[in-house]
C-alpha cells in the first residue's frame, strides 16, 4: 500500500552548501531524514546535492570528510538550499560565496542555515526584517554583529522564504516539521520512527510538552495545526492546508479549536500573528511595515486597524 498520500508525491532539490568545519551531526541530522523518506517512499522525494565554494573536499567538524557534487559555479534549479557551518562562522569571509548566496536570494530560492549556517546568512545580509534562530554557542556573537536582527532562541523558525535551524537534534525536528508540509502527518511520522525519533519537539519549544501547557490541550490535531501556525507567521497557511497537517477535515478542525481554545483555527492564527506583532514592536527596530510584512499582513494599513481591533490601541503605542 502506498504510503503516501496522492497528492503529496512532489519531489523537491535540495542544495545542501557546506563550509568548512560544518557541523557533521547538524549535517547528518538533515540529511537522513530525507534519505529515509525516499527508502519508505520507494522514490525520490529528495534530490540531495552536496555544494562547495570549489569541488574540493571539506572536511567536518569530525574525521569525516565530503567530496561536493558541485561547486556554486555550477548548480542547477534548486527549492531549497541549506548553508551548513560549524567553527566560528564569525571569522567566515568569503565574498564570492556571499554574493552567490544573495544571487540564490534573488532567483526565489528558499534559504536555510543549520547550526552556524543562520549566521553566514545573516552576514551575506539576507536575514534583515526576518526571524532567525542560531546555535546557543553563536547567538551572542551574533547579536553583537547584527544587533537589529529578529533573533529568537528556538530549535528552528521559518519566516516566508527563510528556513532557520539551531543545528544537532534540532535538524531532525526541522525536517520532520518540511517533511510533514511536503508529505503529510502519518508519513512523516513513519521517517521519525525510522530513526526512533518518537518526541518530535515544535519550532517554539524545547519539547512537545512545553506545547501542550503552553495552550492548554492534549489533542494532536491543535496541536499539530497551532505548531503549524508557529512556524509560518510571516506566510500564514490557510485552513484547508492546516488540516492537511492535522490529517483532519478542516470543518473537524474548526470543531476542536472551538471546543479546546474557544476561537475558530483562523481566529487563532490571526491572535497568534498579532502577538508575535506586538513583541516585534517592543523589541525590535522595524518599521510598521516591515512587522507587517513579517507576521504575515498585507500592509502597514491592514496591520494598524487588526491591531488596534485587538489590544485596543495602535502599534505605535507599544514602540
């Protein structure tokens, strides 16, 4: 019997751009699920192409060394590409490597960083007006580099075309998060099983019990829908695709929510936005219309008169 459901057999290209001294367990974390999904799959979900400055071998940040398919000279057509570092990724300085990044950028290609990735993409200045996580051991160094970043201390955070991820085990709960959007709940979860991954953590938290105290609900359909919902604030899901990844119908969605959090799945997700809006004001130097834009509303208009509805004053009051 198939395992997958008929209208998730997309295959996606994933370039994976590693720098010397990356970080082999972030590597691997990311990697192994995708292989995996195309053993259960029996076909290729994942194209994997392993990128380099040159097409020399890189070595890890282990014994282990990784000979590049391809260089940035030379890459075809890719959905995602993943910058994977280690080291001191503050000491990182390749221009040329930065421009192609930056002309990735431009071509529409969703950009991700593991580990000290996040960091080489933050000083290629592809992370400005997003929401970026990093390792700990990184985080306070790049703070002081790039202080008017939107730095969160999360386990991974995607914000529109920008896919961010804390490195280790936390890759794995990244790609359990990509490889339920792309292919459904159950099948995501036969990846994680595969690798006895059986606690899958949310973008926001360290674990999945921090979740459910959180909102206040055991039941996995919100729970699925409302990490969901977490990890895409800057371009907000509809409820058809949020009860794609609840594996429930989006009438039986609604029903929970009502019944668990007392607000429809869409009137959460705008309160949801709304939050995470008003702490940007607080505690960033965005523009009006870069929080906008970064939770998710059309425009500075749209976002004033949603905000002022809900708390009951205007943005500026929070500045």
């Amino acid at each position: 019997m198939d395992k997958l459901d008929q209208h998730h057999h997309k295959s996606h290209r994933i370039g994976l751009l590693l720098l010397p001294d990356f970080a082999m367990m972030s590597y691997a974390a990311l990697v192994e699920p995708m292989r995996a999904a195309n053993i259960l799959a029996d076909r290729e979900l994942y194209q994997m192409i392993n990128i380099g400055a040159t097409r020399a071998a890189i070595a890890s940040s282990g014994a282990a060394m990784v000979t590049p398919q391809t260089s940035i000279s030379d890459v075809p057509k890719l959905d995602y590409l993943f910058v994977i570092a280690g080291g001191n990724p503050a000491n990182y300085a390749n221009k040329r490597v930065f421009t192609w990044l930056a002309r990735m950028s431009r071509q529409g290609i969703t950009l991700g960083g593991v580990s000290g990735g996040p960091f080489i993409l933050a000083k290629a200045g592809l992370m400005e007006g997003r929401r970026i996580t990093v390792h700990w051991e990184h985080a306070e160094a790049m703070s002081e580099i790039s202080p008017q970043l939107l730095l969160e201390h999360s386990l991974f955070v995607i914000d529109r075309d920008r896919v961010t991820s804390a490195g280790g085990t936390a890759a794995m709960d990244l790609m359990h998060f990509l490889i339920t959007q792309h292919h459904g709940r159950k099948f995501a979860r036969l990846v994680s099983d595969w690798f006895m991954h059986t606690e899958t953590r949310p973008s926001a938290g360290p674990q999945r019990a921090g979740l459910v105290q959180r909102i206040g609900t055991k039941s996995p359909a919100v729970l699925d829908a409302v990490q969901a919902m977490e990890a895409n604030v800057g371009s907000p899901l509809s409820l058809v695709r949020l009860a794609e990844i609840a594996a429930i119908s989006p009438r039986q969605l609604n029903r929970l929510f009502r019944d668990n959090l007392g607000r429809t799945v869409m009137q959460y997700y705008r309160v949801l936005r709304l939050e995470k809006a008003s702490n940007l004001m607080r505690n960033s130097p965005l523009s009006l219309t870069e929080i906008a834009l970064a939770t998710g509303f059309a425009g500075s208009a749209h976002f004033s008169r949603a905000y002022s509805e809900h708390f009951g004053k205007p943005p500026s009051a929070n500045r």
